[in-house]
C-alpha cells in the first residue's frame, strides 16, 4: 500500500496526524463533549472505548466535521479544519472513515461504490480508478464480489467493501465508529483482521470500539472516555488491567463480565 | 341462534331488492335508444382515426410538457424545502401551499387569460404553451413533496457516507441521494401522472382550436355537433387505456416495493 503522504523530510517537524484541543459540543442543552484534549500521532492507532452516551461516536464524527463542534480547535495535519474559508472537502478526502451500518450505497455495485468518489472527487480516470479498486478489494479479500450489489452481500462482506471503499481514496488516515457493532458475532472477526493488517502497514487509526481484545492487540494507546471527557488513557496493557480510575474499573468489569 | 337467523333474513331481503330494482331498470330502460345515444357504432367509426391522432395526441403532449415541467420544478422546489437557507424554504412552502390550495382551473385562467392581461399581451409562447406552463406549475407543487418525501425517506448515512468521502453536498445529493429517493417513489410518481392525465382534460378553457384540442375538448365538441354521446364514451376509453395500465404497473410496483429489494 502506498500511502499519500510520502517519506516525510523531517518527522520531528511534523504535525500530529489528529490534534484536538478543547473540544466542546452540545446538542441543544445537553453537553456532549466537556473540554477533549486529544492527539493521534502519525502512524499511531489510538483506540476509543467508554459506555454508550459516553461522547467517544460525537468526537470521532468531530474529526470529520460530521458533527459541527460547538467550540475548540481540530487541526488536521497541522490544518485547522474549523477555520472559515478551509476547503473541508478536499480535507475529508485524506480521512477514510468507516461507519457501524456500513452505508454503503445500495443503488451502485461494489465496483460502483469504489470508483465514484475517486472519479468525481479526485477525478482520477476511469481505467485508474477500476485499477485502485481491484487493489485495495484485494486487500480486503473480496475481489471476487467486484460486480455484486451490497445487499448481497453479508454484514462482515459490506463492512469490508467500506473499509475498501474508504481505502480507495487514498486517505492519510482511517476513522472507525463502531465498525463491528452492528454484525452477528460470527463476523466480527473478519472484519477485525482487516483492521488489524491495516494498523501492521502503518495506517494512521482512531477506532471507537467495544472489542477489547482488538484493543489490547492492535491498539498503540487506549482513551477511556465517560460522560464527555477523557478519564483516563495509556498502553494497552496498563489502562486495560491496572486502570487507575474507579469509572474505568467500573466500565471494565461490566464488559468482561458479558 | 335467533340472532343469526336475522342476520340471514335481512340479507335476503337486500338480495331480493337489489335484484327489483336492476330489474325493473333493465325492463323499463330504453336500450335502443341507449345504445343510440352511447355507442353508435357509425359515429364511433367516423371518429376513430381522429381521435387517435389528434384528441389522444394532444393529451399525451399535454400530460408529457406538463410532467416534464412539473418534475425539474418540483426538484428544485423540494430541495429548496429542504435547503438549510431559511428564505428558500419559506419561498417553496408558500408556492406549495398556494398551487395545492388553488383549483387547477383557475390556475390554467390566471396563465392563459390572466398573464397576457397583466404583461400587455405577452404571453407564454407555443399553441401547447400555456396550458402546459399551467399544468406543469401545479404539478410541481405536488411533486415537489412527493421528491421531497422521497429524498428524506433515504437514510441519513448515506449523505454522511458520500461527504465523508469529500464529495459536496451538491454532488452527494445529485449522485447518491436523489437517484435512491427517485426509486424509492416510483408508486406515487406514477399516480401523479394519472392524475396529471386526467387534469389536461381541464386546459379545454384556454380555447384550444380544432388542432390542439385533447380528448375532453374534442368530445364535447364532437358530442354537440352530432347530437349523439357516444363521442364521451370514446373518450372515456382512450382515458382508461392510457391510465389503467398506468396504475396497475403503479399497484405492481409498489408491491414489489413493500417485499423489499434491498
């Protein structure tokens, strides 16, 4: 995989991949987001855990501007995506970003879904984009489904198709939301290893997860989040089985016990 | 027990009086006269070519200008409705809230009468012109909220799929939304043209002349001029062959839909 940024020419002056800083959100009145200091280094894969209504999916959705922060900064590479005149689609074209019900696009085949951006986005031409599509489907092991529509396809094989979809474009870095909450059991781990060869190449990675042992394996660092602030974070190993917070301790024992 | 011997008698009883009353109408009918006055086969074979060619013609371009019309307005009205600039949407409510409001006939008055008053004898061009520009307002009014049903019945993620993929909203919505919502309303688009058939019958007030005259118009004129009503059942006929299989494709469709084809 060629990634689009290239060999960096001083790795100390580069800016974190992700970099948030005093992120706010509300929904109305409700306070979603409470003051996040976050960072994503480059090649760095950070995972997100913490309960249902914790903020992790807001943040994550923050990061692309799917969800509009209602004060702080998110910078990009250095850039700061919230200033007034930035060009924020040409931006989303460097973060991949993979979503729980997959929303792949029923109307278009596989095929379809993996050249459309790339043609009327980055207007690559049409042999270019099929080539860039049969390599990265390759990648996730479905080059054989190529003309099938997703809605033949299985839960784990749409998820794939998306993590494809997201890959073709070429993206500096890959945003996960949930991306194995919504497929049977049986599934999950088709999806897992594709994740996981990606973060073995060096793809940057925020993955928001209920999947602990992915954490545990894949993860360079884990953030602990509750009630829209970050609690606590730190390896794998260390936040995992000695969290030093009673909210952490809490959260943990309740998914281990399932 | 008592209860349903009841029951039986008084159905019997709407038996035996439907059956007095047919009958006493199939005795006491004129059907002679009748079938004169309806369906003259003579009339009706003098008529035949004409009405096909022209009166069934006519409607057709009627109902296609107006629909045509009536569709790329009623897209751009329905995402105007949608559009986050507040004055957009109160400029596409209001327009849909007045044509629906309004009867078609006055509209088609107002365009074809009304306009050429107001703009000192400009009028909309074309002998189609004017009853097309009035049927294709109106209907943009309704299509434009079916569209826009349609747009927000196709599930959210797939907008917040195909920006995340850095496309604009424009884009997202003319590639990825729009071409789901349309699928998604095939039914009621269909009964819109039903109904947009059925309506040119009303552009006969603009005087349409013995060339633009579309099915209703010609009827009638053929019906005064021979004193016979077989010319309204021909019409009738060409109606039901156009909008029938309309709506049976219409039923079809939505059947399909509901089985689910995803």
């Amino acid at each position: 995989m060629t990634g689009a940024s290239g060999p960096p020419p001083s790795p100390a002056a580069l800016p974190p991949a992700i970099d948030i800083r005093d992120l706010h959100k509300y929904f109305g009145d409700l306070q979603v987001l409470k003051g996040i200091d976050f960072e994503v280094a480059l090649r760095e894969v950070v995972c997100v855990i913490g309960p249902s209504g914790s903020g992790k999916s807001t943040l994550l959705r923050c990061v692309n501007r799917l969800e509009e922060p209602t004060s702080g900064q998110i910078l990009i590479e250095g850039e700061d995506i919230c200033a007034p005149h930035v060009d924020l689609d040409r931006i989303r074209t460097r973060i991949g970003m993979v979503f729980q019900q997959f929303n792949l696009f029923p109307h278009l085949n596989v095929l379809g879904n993996l050249t459309i951006a790339q043609r009327k986005v980055l207007g690559r031409s049409k042999p270019a984009a099929q080539a860039k599509a049969r390599e990265v489907l390759a990648k996730v092991g479905l080059l054989d489904k190529i003309d099938e529509y997703p809605g033949r396809l299985s839960g784990g094989q749409q998820q794939r198709v998306a993590i494809a979809r997201a890959l073709a474009m070429d993206p500096d870095m890959m945003l996960f939301d949930e991306a194995t909450s919504a497929l049977d059991p049986e599934l999950v781990g088709e999806v897992l290893a594709v994740m996981r060869s990606l973060a073995e190449e060096g793809m940057t990675m925020m993955v928001v997860t209920h999947e602990m042992g992915f954490a545990r394996k894949v993860a360079d660092r884990v953030v602990f989040m509750d009630g829209g602030v970050v609690v606590e974070e730190g390896a794998p190993a260390a936040l995992l089985d000695e969290p030093t917070h009673e909210r952490t301790r809490r959260f943990l024992r309740m998914v281990h016990e399932r | 027990m008592e209860r349903r011997t009841r029951i039986r008698l008084t159905r019997y009883a709407i038996y035996a009086a439907t059956i007095l009353v047919v009958g006493f109408v199939a005795v006491r009918a004129d059907w002679g006269s009748l079938q004169e006055a309806f369906l003259d086969p003579e009339i009706f074979a003098e008529q035949f070519w004409d009405i096909l060619t022209i009166a069934a013609k006519n409607t057709l371009i009627y109902t296609l200008l107006g629909y045509t019309l009536g569709l790329v307005w009623g897209l751009v009205l329905a995402l105007m409705r949608l559009s986050t600039i507040t004055p957009y949407r109160w400029f596409a409510t209001t327009y849909i809230e007045i044509f629906r409001g309004i009867p078609l006939l006055l509209t088609l008055l107002i365009i074809g009468y009304g306009l050429p008053i107001a703009l000192n004898g400009t009028k909309v061009p074309g002998t189609y012109g004017p009853g097309a520009v009035a049927l294709g307002v109106v209907a943009a009014a309704y299509l434009a909220e079916t569209i826009r049903a349609g747009i927000e019945a196709v599930p959210r993620g797939q907008m917040e799929a195909a920006r995340s993929l850095g496309m604009s909203y424009g884009r997202a919505m003319a590639t990825i939304v729009i071409p789901q919502a349309f699928r998604i309303i095939v039914p009621p688009l269909t009964n819109e043209l039903v109904l947009l058939i059925k309506d040119t019958s009303l552009v006969s007030v603009l005087g349409t002349t013995q060339l633009t005259e579309e099915l209703t118009k010609f009827a009638r004129d053929n019906a005064s001029s021979t004193f016979n009503s077989t010319p309204y059942i021909a019409a009738a006929l060409v109606y039901l062959c156009l909008t029938v299989p309309l709506t049976r494709l219409s039923a079809t469709l939505e059947k399909r839909g509901k089985r689910g084809n995803r």
